[in-house]
C-alpha cells in the first residue's frame, strides 16, 4: 500500500554554502549536520522496549474492542485480540504489555472489555469489575467509544474511576480513538483533573508519525489460527491500526513512568 513520504525531506537544488578544497572543519560540520538530520527524521518509535519501570506492574486495561473483541464470523472479525490488530502481540494491550516486561518480566496486562456498559449505565460497574480488579495494582480505563449518551457519561465514567481506585491509586485515564472529539475526551479528563489522576490524549496522535492510524483492506490479518484472511468491514476498519496501538501503548507507559514512582 502507498505511504506519503516523510514530509520533513525535502530536495535541495543548490547547497547553502559551498566548500573550500581541503577543509576538514566543513566537512567535519557537514557529517554533524547530516547526522542530526537523520535523527530528526527517526520517529519516536525506534524505542520499542523501554525499561524504565521495573517494579511489577499487575495491569487491567478497561476498555472496549480496542482492548479486546472476541472471534465474530458474522462480522468478518476472525481475531480475539484488541480489534484491528494484524497479530495479538500488535494490539495495544500486549504492546503495553511488552514494554512493561522490558523492565520487569513479572509484569502483565490483561484486558477487559465492558462495552455493553457503555451502551447501558444501568449496568452495575461493580458487577463487571469486582472479579477482574482483584491483585491488580494498576488500571488503565479507555472507554467512550460506543457512548451514545454522552450527557450521562460524563457522570457515570466517575463510578468507574472510584470503582478501580478502590482497587489501586495507579490509575491512567485515555481519550477516544474513533471518536477524537474534545467534547467526548472532556468527560473522561475532568474525571482523571478531579481525581489528581494523569490522562492521556489521543487528539494529537497524528503528530507522532507519518503512517496512516486505520487499518486498510490492504494490510495482512491474521486468524486465532495463524492463518490471514481479509478485513473489509467498515466499522472494523475505523478501529486503530498496529501503528496506532503502539503510540497509545507508548504514550500509557509514559503516564505510568512519569506519575506514579517507584
């Protein structure tokens, strides 16, 4: 599939200064600048395994199919890992999962997906968290995506955060991805604000690389079988890609790293 080039390259036609035979100074400052230049256009993704949290982290990733969605033949979703993923190690749990280990292999993550309470808040929170919670020391809560009732989400995401703080203090409240609309990540940031909490944006996830964030019916999935089967429908393909997942994993320990220490 086509990729936009690096915009940061660009052809130059004439140089901006011209040398003078035999001075090493010049070439020395030209090997400089070529160096940085190619730093400067490495994304902050060359980093895969960071390992600077080395406690052991027991992590519940709350969320929806972006966390994890079970195998759905009737919707062409033939994976049980986090959905538009290519591979379970691709999904944003198991990459958050893996930069954790770097640091501390004891450390684990585990999903759990309550979309149907973002579809009903009469749903008891309790119900759906109190089995999963237990030995956790930290939670990440991503939710919002399927909220049709974006008035009453506002209060009710504050019943999940005191649920899962009952549980642990470390907790990482994360904004919408099919859905970046500031109104939509205002609930769930006021909710981490008054809690003192750290939360992460994903209004700005574009910024961070030249790639595409969705899937396309060009990239490779693979089955619970290993096997690769092609990805057409359009509501699967609104979910992040592996690219995305990484950048939200990323930008999850980096929360962990800078607001809670060891």
């Amino acid at each position: 599939m086509y990729r936009k080039p690096c915009r940061r390259y660009r052809t130059v036609k004439e140089p901006f200064f011209k040398l003078k035979s035999g001075s090493f100074v010049v070439v020395l400052f030209m090997a400089l600048m070529a160096s940085s230049f190619t730093a400067s256009c490495s994304n902050d993704d060359d980093d895969d395994a960071p390992s600077d949290i080395t406690r052991t982290m027991n992590v519940l990733f709350v969320g929806n199919s972006i966390a994890q969605h079970s195998y759905r033949e009737d919707i062409g979703w033939l994976s049980d890992w986090g959905m538009a993923a290519t591979k379970r190690e691709n999904d944003v749990v198991h990459q958050l999962q893996g930069m954790l280990k770097a640091g501390n292999p004891s450390s684990s993550v585990t999903p759990c997906n309550i979309a149907v309470w973002e579809r009903d808040f009469t749903i008891d929170i309790d119900e759906l968290l109190s089995d999963t919670l237990r030995n956790r020391n930290a939670v990440v809560i991503m939710l919002g995506e399927n909220v049709l009732d974006l008035t009453t989400f506002k209060t009710k995401i504050n019943d999940v955060v005191d649920r899962c703080l009952e549980q642990t203090p470390m907790v990482v409240l994360v904004g919408c991805f099919i859905h970046r609309e500031k109104e939509r990540e205002k609930a769930t940031r006021d909710a981490a604000e008054r809690r003192h909490l750290p939360f992460v944006s994903l209004l700005t996830l574009e910024t961070e690389t030249r790639e595409d964030l969705c899937p396309t019916i060009d990239d490779t999935y693979y089955d619970t079988n290993g096997k690769t089967y092609p990805l057409s429908n359009p509501s699967i393909l609104g979910h992040p890609n592996d690219m995305a997942m990484k950048l939200i994993a990323k930008r999850i320990y980096k929360a962990f790293k800078e607001n809670f220490k060891e």
